[in-house]
C-alpha cells in the first residue's frame, strides 16, 4: 500500500534533499574547496514517550468492553501493539532504520558535491572534526552513521575521521548556562504562555479532536468523554501518526486512517505554532528565543576562518531541532524572516515559517568554502538547497550564490579582518 503520509508531520518530518545534486551552481573559475562544515539534526526517531499510547489502548480496551467501537475502530487495538511494539523494539527516542539511511545519504552526497576537497583531505590528511551534544543516544548514532558511511565509501578518509568530542555549549545550549534567560521565558513569560494556551484552545480544536475519535469509537462513547480527555487523546493520536514516517523501515501502519486529514492539518497548525514561539521567530522586537543560537553562528565563522590556515578538512556537528531551529531564525534562512506581531497570532495564513521545511529530521545548514589564492568564498547549503545570505549580503557577483567570507563577516557584524 502507500507509505505513511508524512504531510502534516511539521518537525517530525522525515529528511529529503531539497535541490537535484546536478543543479548546483560552480564555483567561480579558479576557486577550489577546501573545507566544508556542517551542522545537522538528528535523523528519523520514535517518539520520546510512549503514555500517549498506553492511553488510546487503555481507552480501546474500554470501548471495545462496552461494544462502543466504530467498524474501522476494531482494527485501532491490534495496530497501535504492533506499532507500540516496533516503537519499544527500536527504543524510545532512538534513530529508526530510516534515521540511519537519511544520514547515510546525505554522508554519500556530501562527498558527490565536494570530490576535489575529499582528495585534498586524504593527500594532505587534514583530519575530518566531529562534535556531539551528547555522548550517547541518538546524536552518537547519527554522527556514527554518517561517518561511517564517510568511511565506507572511501576507506582512505577513516583514519582521519577524529574521535567525536562533546560540547553541550555549542550544541545543546537550550539547556546549558547559554539557555538560563531563554529558560526563563518559557516558564514564566506570560505573553508566551497565553499565547500558546489561547492558539491551542483556538475555537475548532475541540471539534478537530472529536472528529478524530469518532473514527474509531461510537458518537455517544466521545460525547461522554470528559473534553479534556477528548482533546488529550486526540493529540496523542496525532502525535504518533505525525511520527509514524519516520519509522517506515520498520513498518506501515496507516495510522492516518484513523486521524482525518482536517483534523491532521488542525494540530499541525498548532505544532507548528508552539515551535514558532518556542524555538523559533517568536515575537516581533524579541530575540530571547534564538539570540543564544550566536554560539553556533560564532562556530560557523570561526571555522571558516580557520580554513584559511587549513589545519582541518571538514568539521561535523550533532545536534537538535532545539538548536537548528534558533539558528535558522537568528540567520533569517528561508520561512524564518518573519517574527509575529504581539497583537496577531501567529497562523499558516499570516506567517510562511513551516517545522516541516525548518526543521525536519536531519536538517542540515552547510557551509563549502572555496579559494582561489588569498580570496575565501563561501557556499551555504540548507537540506543541501543553495541558498542566499541574508539580503544585507553581497554575494561575489549578482545572482552567485558564493559570497566572500570577508564580506559575510561584515553583513553579520562580525569585525572586519
């Protein structure tokens, strides 16, 4: 049958390169690669918990007792065990099969983009960094699977893939010292906290969750659910077929049956919504919720820099949707240039920013810088698209979408060498 649907999966998004790798722009004659660097989500994962679950089987069961099932219900019990089961198999929060073949890909096109800088490497053994904001789980697997497949695929470059070494600063500053004012905001901005109370509460949330389960318990089992409990459950439906893509290694369990494609669109609307004020372009005159994404900015810069000394051949970094997502709206990249007006939530119809495209699994921003004599330029890659700068930023001739680092360093503020 068809795969899972993952269109309104918002952040949970399995990876797809968004740009055919024979469509690239060259470089500028007589410049050449001589570093890449990159920072990438994790790939595809199961869900961080599993009560959700527990709840729609514990509400099953009791419909199910009391013959209060829809037709198509019936089938509800046996295919949340089975994807209950491959959840568990797989463990909570962990990479799936398909996590390993999105990093394993983009490991495989990395090296297609970039052969001339991948022979410079090896000849001149210029070692290949990798950083993880953790040491174990899901990052160390995803840095794993990518390089491995680095290493697989030209086994000359193994040896000068370095240890992973962790910096939570750089990497998961969401939760280090970086994050203290940022943490603030979350729990105790009020301006924040109704503002996603009111988006989730909107008027058609409830009927949105109704409509949900009515199709796998009777009319009258819904309307003596508690509305709470009917929104609550609702959620937790959405939630897992939202999540359901990322495991179609190990199975297809057409959850979207069971969840409308209205009512699917209404709670990725209001997803994305909470990831918009929670990690993203938030509100217009504020930068609370990304200014401490400067770090990784700061990193980016500083390796581009010392590609000029050229000690290291790529740099690979490891992280979270939590730190992509700041990133992009601190860097305005496409769908994160527009804050929300305080007066005017934010919705699909006023504002472009997407978790879908932002921040899907693996997503990725790349930065290729070229040479030619004593002039650096670089290329930014986001889900390996070319895109520009920012527009206070002149790229090396009108239309190119290679830029001089010097004149980056001046449109972000940077000083000037």
């Amino acid at each position: 049958g068809p795969m899972e649907t993952a269109q309104y999966s918002t952040s949970k998004t399995p990876y797809s390169p968004q740009q055919d790798i024979r469509t690239y722009q060259p470089p500028p004659p007589g410049f050449t690669a001589v570093f890449t660097e990159l920072v990438s989500r994790h790939g595809s994962r199961t869900p961080t918990k599993i009560d959700g679950a527990d709840l729609l089987l514990q509400l099953w069961a009791k419909a199910r007792d009391e013959s209060e099932l829809t037709s198509a219900g019936q089938d509800f019990g046996p295919t949340m065990e089975s994807y209950r089961a491959a959840i568990q198999k797989v463990g909570l929060g962990q990479e799936t099969g398909r996590g390993r073949q999105e990093l394993q890909g983009m490991a495989d096109r990395m090296q297609r983009r970039l052969p001339e800088l991948f022979e410079k490497i090896k000849k001149d053994a210029t070692p290949i960094a990798v950083v993880l904001s953790q040491q174990t789980g899901r990052i160390a697997d995803t840095a794993k699977f990518f390089t491995a497949r680095l290493g697989a695929t030209d086994p000359a470059l193994a040896p000068l893939i370095q240890q992973p070494v962790v910096d939570q600063d750089l990497l998961y500053f969401h939760k280090t010292e970086r994050g203290k004012a940022y943490r603030d905001y979350l729990e105790n901005d009020q301006r924040y906290q109704e503002t996603v109370k009111r988006i989730k509460n909107r008027d058609g949330t409830r009927e949105a969750a109704t409509d949900i389960l009515k199709t796998i318990f009777t009319p009258a089992f819904v309307e003596r659910m508690e509305p709470s409990a009917v929104t609550k459950a609702a959620q937790a439906l959405y939630d897992l077929d939202a999540i359901a893509p990322d495991l179609s290694v190990e199975g297809n369990w057409h959850l979207d049956r069971f969840v409308p494609r209205h009512a699917a669109a209404w709670f990725a609307s209001i997803d994305d919504a909470k990831s918009f004020y929670k990690k993203g372009p938030g509100f217009e005159g504020s930068d609370i919720t990304f200014a401490m994404a400067s770090i990784l900015l700061d990193d980016f810069f500083k390796q581009a820099e010392a590609a000029r000394a050229g000690k290291l051949g790529a740099d690979l970094r490891f992280t979270h949707a939590e730190e992509i997502i700041p990133l992009a709206a601190l860097m305005q990249l496409p769908g994160s240039e527009k804050q929300a007006d305080p007066d005017e939530d934010y919705t699909y119809a006023n504002n472009p920013w997407r978790g879908a495209s932002v921040s899907p699994m693996a997503a990725n921003l790349q930065w290729d810088i070229y040479r030619n004599g004593t002039t650096y330029l670089v290329r930014m890659l986001y889900q390996e698209k070319e895109i520009p700068f920012k527009p206070d930023c002149t790229p090396f001739t009108p239309g190119s979408h290679y830029y001089r680092l010097d004149e980056l360093s001046r449109c972000f503020g940077r000083t000037a060498r």
